[in-house]
C-alpha cells in the first residue's frame, strides 16, 4: 500500500505517557495492524494521558504508539531492549550521536528504572526528539539543550535521494 500526503506535523511539546501493557504484533516488522495502537493512544487520552508508552510481559518499557523511546543518563542515550518496530528516526539519532558528544546504547529498560533517568525523549519520522514531560507519574525535565543535540544527532546524517 502506498499513501501520498503532507507529512504529518511533529508530535506536540513534552507528552505525558500512560503505561500500558501491550506487544503488538510481530513487532520487529513494519505492517498495517495498527489498531491495538490506535486503541492504546486512545485508552490514555480519554484517562488524561497524551499517549501510551508500552510495557510487555516481562515488565521491559518497549516503544510508543506510534514512536520510538529513548531515555537519557548524562551524555548517554538508552535504547530499550524489548519486542519492538525499530524506527528510522531511532537509527538516525542513534547514528548522529557522536556528532552530538552523545553515546548509544541498547538494554533492558523497566519502569522501575525510569528514576535512574535524567530525561526521556520520543522519535519517529514527523519528530526527531521530542522530550517526554512524564511517564506515568515519574516526571521528568530535560537539561537545557538536550533536545537540540539530539535533533542535531539526526540532522547530522547526510540526505539521501529517492
């Protein structure tokens, strides 16, 4: 299936997120099952929520709705390590993240851990990173200029032409 459109406008400023238990479907490949993701976005706004942040069966945080999550810890960004689609805007900033004075890394994220955190950012293909306000009832607040490294960690991948 192929779509023509605008594309869609970024994700707005600092979502909260509701922790929501759920594993989409074959969740390494990129398909048209979208509905439980559409259902969870609109589970967590109708409870106050911006958006869902999803947690498997083992208790690991795995991604959004519709985004990638990364958390931040100093200069380091953590990618967490559960079933999930992979984002081409997660491997872009993953990719600039030496330009930015960052490292990457992947691992088991729980969200017992998130006050290990000192932020936490979302991406995908409107977004290159957008910082989270709130996961549940863990707030966060990034350090002044934290998002313009990783927006600068994407930009720093050269374009290619179609």
């Amino acid at each position: 299936m192929i779509a023509v459109s605008p594309p869609p406008p970024p994700f707005a400023d600092a979502p909260r997120l509701q922790l929501q238990s759920y594993a989409r479907e074959a969740a390494h490949l990129k398909h048209v099952a979208t509905f439980g993701l559409i259902h969870a976005r609109r589970a967590a706004r109708a409870a106050g929520f911006d958006d869902a942040l999803f947690v498997d069966s083992e208790g690991r945080i795995s991604e959004g709705s519709l985004w990638n999550i990364g958390f931040v810890k100093g200069d380091d960004v953590i990618w967490p390590q559960a079933p999930m689609l992979a984002g081409v805007a997660q491997a872009l900033v993953e990719r600039g993240l030496s330009d930015a004075g960052m490292t990457g890394r992947t691992e088991p994220v729980r969200v017992a851990d998130l006050a290990l955190f000192d932020g936490a950012f979302l991406c995908n293909s409107a977004t290159p990173a957008c910082a989270i306000a709130a996961i549940g009832e863990r707030a966060f607040t990034m350090a002044p200029g934290l998002i313009d490294r990783l927006q600068r960690a994407w930009a720093s991948n050269p374009v290619q032409p179609l």
